[in-house]
C-alpha cells in the first residue's frame, strides 16, 4: 500500500516560522516534522510515499531527496505556489498513488498511532481514524456509530486525526483543481460509504508556534528518558 503525506500547506498561523522555511520542515527533537512521519511509515511498512508540496516546496524535495536515507522511495507532487487544498492536493497526485487503495496523513500532526493497523483495513470508499476533540477544535467533525460507521447524526462527534485511507473511486468525476476533502467526505458518509475507528493515544495538530514547541519538549523528555 503507498502513502502520501500532505505536505502543501502554507503554515499560516506558524508564521513567521514558515515566511523562510516550508512548515513539514521546521524542526522537533533533531529532526524534522516531516522525518518523524516518515520514519513511522517506514517503520510500519509503508515505504512507497508521495509528498504534495506547494510553498517553500522546492525545498523539502533538496531536503528528503528519493528518500533512501530513510529506507522509503520518495515521489513528490509539487502544486506551485498557492497549493490545491486536500483533496486538490490527492487528486493531483493519483497517477502516483496508483489503483489500490492507499493511506494519506496529514504533515502537521503528531502521533504514535499504529499505521501497522491500516494495512489490512477494509474500505469502501473511505476509512478515517478519529480522536477526542483537542481544547482548539471542541466542535468535533464526525459521528461514529458502535458499528464503525461514520453517520451524519449522533450524540458526539469527535476530530479528524488527517489519517485515513482511500479508494481513488472517492475522487472519480471531481475535476482538477483546487478543493477541499471535508465536502466529499461528507457526501460519501451520507451515502453510509465511509468507515472510521476512533484512537485513544497520543495525537497533536501541529497548527502553532506554541504547539510545535509543546512537542519538542514531549519529545526531547521521551529521549532523554529513553
């Protein structure tokens, strides 16, 4: 199964450390936001990645290269400047990602999920891995039934981790360009197509300085405890 780790955003609200530097990038405990990702894919057995860039992208594909380094084959979607969004972004890249289903995860997010799990994961359209609702995002995004089904009504809905895996039938029939995932996940979901798993470990949106921060620290401790 490939992967593919959105890369293209622009870091916003962690400027002005991305005005000079591509947030996947910037750095966490010696390495990179992006190194830590891939180095769980590798680990996991997903050694085929795709990584969408847009700002700043020139550098992350002088940075990781093919991705030998790190045991993976390395391809890159570049979008130009101003990015496609999400599902922009994934449909830009399938000619890469191929016919199968594969896995996408987000570039900002921290976790120690097991992508191992995924592997042989049953999908239809979509499977999404779901989490409590951070303090930043206590509104949530999907309802998950006890069945595994994500549904359009509930009693609590809980947050999009940015792992999830895909069939390229999601995207069939939506044209080039820029547009966003949530739109079409919905709509899959209410024609009851999409599966979700709620995870109960570590997971964080790396969305600020203060949270990019809030990491290093939790990752310099794990090391130097370890």
């Amino acid at each position: 199964m490939k992967a593919m780790i959105l890369a293209a955003g622009r870091g916003e609200r962690m400027r002005p450390l991305t005005d000079h530097t591509p947030k996947p990038l910037l750095p966490v405990a010696g390495k990179t936001i992006i190194e830590h990702t891939i180095n769980q894919l590798v680990s996991a057995g997903f050694k085929y990645i795709i990584i969408n860039h847009a700002h700043l992208g020139q550098q992350i594909e002088d940075y990781l290269g093919n991705g030998k380094l790190y045991g993976a084959n390395i391809q890159y979607s570049p979008e130009g400047e101003q990015g496609l969004e999400t599902a922009g972004g994934i449909i830009n890249a399938l000619p890469l990602l191929g016919d199968d289903v594969f896995l996408v995860v987000n570039g900002d997010i921290a976790t120690d999920f097991p992508f191992v799990e995924l592997k042989n994961q049953a999908v239809d359209l979509a499977h999404l891995v779901l989490v409590d609702n951070p303090e930043h995002h206590p509104e949530g995004d999907f309802y998950l039934d006890n069945t595994g089904k994500i549904i359009d009504n509930g009693t609590k809905k809980l947050t999009f981790s940015g792992i999830g895996l895909y069939r390229p039938e999601l995207f069939r029939n939506i044209p080039a360009g820029s547009s966003k995932l949530g739109p079409l996940l919905r709509q899959a979901t209410g024609n009851q197509r999409v599966s979700g798993q709620k995870f109960a470990g570590f997971w964080m949106d790396i969305g600020t300085p203060e949270r990019l921060q809030e990491l290093n620290l939790l990752y310099t401790t794990r090391i130097t405890h370890d």
